[in-house]
C-alpha cells in the first residue's frame, strides 16, 4: 500500500496533501506526536523482528532514563515519509504537489530496510543535517 506518513502538520496543510494523495491512490496518514515513539516501519505498517525499533531491542542498548526524551519534543517542522511507494510514485507526488500550487516540504525521506527501525525523531534529525549541509551557503 502506498503510504506517505506527515509529521508536524496542520489540518490545512493535511487537506491539501490528501486532495492530492486521492488523485494518485496514495493514503495519507497524519502521525501525531504521541506517536513518534513508534518506529517508522511501524507507523508505515511494516512487520518487524520482535524487539526492531524499541529502545533495547535488537541488541542495542536502553538508553539511561534521564536521556529519553517526550516523544515529539525533537520534531520542530513539516517531515513526510514515503512509505510502499518507488522513486516514480514519490517523483509523481512531488510533480502532482507542485502543479496543484501546495508549498514544499524540506523534510523528505523514504522508509528503507536500513532506517525502518529508526523513530521518526531520529530520522528528524538525520534530515534536518541533510538539509543543512545542501542548503549551506559557501
């Protein structure tokens, strides 16, 4: 299923890309920040190994509790994750959003085996230094 999860969005800025998600057959799935706990392959309804994406699992070690943070703290702007989709279905998204005049969103990444496990904050993260470094201004 072709999913695109949005993260920090308001209800207009969510009804415009679901008017443009109905045209292409994408689902929309708007993650609120109580979520952002969950690891992405969950919020995108991934299976995972038992334990992948949980603080501990997968032998990764727990972090010590004064280092976890609230859920939702670290996401500060608009993030969408491509969930089910190809580079082609992603492109056509892009394209059918710039034609219906929505705005961009800077924050974009696909769920992969590799960050499947991460939670959304940390892709956050890892995004907004990817943005830095190729908006920097040399």
């Amino acid at each position: 299923m072709k999913k695109i999860l949005l993260f920090h969005m308001n209800m207009p800025r969510i009804a415009e890309i679901s008017a443009v998600c109905r045209g292409l057959g994408i689902e929309v799935q708007p993650v609120a920040p109580s979520e952002y706990g969950q690891s992405l392959g969950k919020l995108a309804g991934m299976i995972l190994p038992e334990g992948m994406g949980m603080p501990g699992g997968m032998g990764m070690p727990t972090p010590p509790p004064d280092k976890i943070r609230m859920p939702g703290s670290g996401i500060t702007s608009e993030m969408l994750v491509f969930a089910g989709m190809d580079q082609p279905e992603v492109f056509a998204f892009l394209q059918a959003l710039r034609e219906a005049g929505i705005g961009p969103v800077a924050l974009k990444a696909m769920v992969t085996p590799f960050n499947a496990c991460w939670s959304p904050e940390a892709l956050f993260q890892e995004l907004e230094k990817e943005h830095a470094a190729m908006t920097k201004k040399v």
